[in-house]
C-alpha cells in the first residue's frame, strides 16, 4: 500500500505506545525451596514505545510489534526458575531489545502474587524501564 507524504507526517508527530497488561503465568520464582516445588502466581505488563505509523496507514502486520512475540518473550522467560523477579525481569528486557525491532523505549512489570513474606500482602512488583519515553 503507498503512504502518501502527509499521511505518514500525521502518524509521526504522535506518540506510538503499545501495551501487552496482565499476562498471567504459573511459575516457581523464588528464594525459598518451597517456591521452586509449589510455585505461584504471577502477572506481568509490557510498555512499549515504538514508531507504528506504517502499521496506521498500512494496516500490516509486519509495520509494528507483534503481541504474540512479546507473550512468547515473557512466557519463556517466567518459565525459567530464578530466585529473584529481578533476574527474570532483566531476563525479559534482553529478549524485548534482542528480538524487537524498533524499540524505543520500554517498560516491564514483573508481579509475585501473594509472596510468601510473614505478611498480608497483595503482591510485591519491580519494574525495569530503558529508553526513551
């Protein structure tokens, strides 16, 4: 499909933003022994800036950030054991700016759901961001 010169300076002058929220998994991240046997639940967010207005325009997929990629990137990454979310957190940020191209900035979200830490917590959370938002 041609993209004129007015239709691509439209898309440029906005802010591209894609969002992968809450993907769910099963994992066995943790310090403790029991962790790595039992397991639990995590959540994790995927913020990304990225340039999509050929994908505006042009309606393909091949313009922009595949969401399945990103699900994939964090499902096998969650899939391995670490002691910390830390880790595995760093560990998805390496495969995002590996893997993606375009990648202007990001934004990960690791969640432990109900942490085993002698206390009435939700959940505990680190967050790595990189780039330029």
């Amino acid at each position: 499909m041609y993209v004129t010169y007015e239709q691509r300076a439209f898309c440029i002058a906005m802010k591209h933003l894609i969002e992968v929220n809450n993907i769910k998994l099963y994992a066995y991240h943790g310090c403790l022994e029991e962790e790595g046997k039992i397991g639990g639940n995590y959540s994790v967010d995927v913020h990304m800036r990225t340039d999509f207005s050929a994908a505006a325009v042009s309606d393909e997929l091949s313009q922009t950030i595949d969401y399945v990629l990103v699900n994939k990137i964090v499902a096998e990454e969650m899939a391995i054991r670490s002691k910390l979310i830390e880790h595995v957190g760093q560990r998805i940020v390496s495969r995002l700016q590996q893997e993606i191209k375009n990648l202007d900035a990001f934004r990960v979200k690791v969640t432990k759901i109900c942490p085993p830490i002698n206390g009435d917590v939700e959940n505990v959370a680190i967050i790595i961001e990189g780039g330029n938002w």
